[in-house]
C-alpha cells in the first residue's frame, strides 16, 4: 500500500489535490465549508445583536409627543 505524497490541506492535513486559489491554496472542501458556516453564523449573531440594538434605541426612548384620549378618537 503506497502513502499519500500529494499536497495537503492547510487546515486539516488531509490530502487536497486540487488547488483553490490564492485565497484558499490547498484547503479541503470539507475545511471551506466549515469556514464558510461557522462566518455565516458570526453574521447572524452579529445581526441579531444589531437589531435588538436598534429594536432598543427605537422602542426604549419616549421622544413622541404623547396623544391625547380626545386626539385618539375614543
């Protein structure tokens, strides 16, 4: 049985024929992957916090001038 003498994830070590780029280099399909979900949740978590940033700036202040019950029609 012969070894393994190609190049080789950067990630993993795993063998990784097949070159990505100058971005990526020798880097697995499984190991872009990883990468890719884990920023994608990093976006997401880093948007959730924004909009309940911008949910709390918006609902927390009362700048709006106060409506009166005559106003309001009831």
């Amino acid at each position: 049985m012969s070894t393994y003498r190609g190049p080789r994830c950067r990630s993993c070590n795993g063998p990784c024929w097949q070159w990505k780029g100058s971005v990526w280099g020798y880097t697995c399909a499984a190991c872009i992957a990883k990468h890719q979900h884990a920023a994608a949740a990093r976006a997401d978590a880093r948007d959730r916090k924004a909009r309940k940033q911008n949910a709390s700036k918006l609902f927390g202040n009362n700048d709006s001038p106060a409506v009166s019950k005559v106003a309001s029609g009831r």
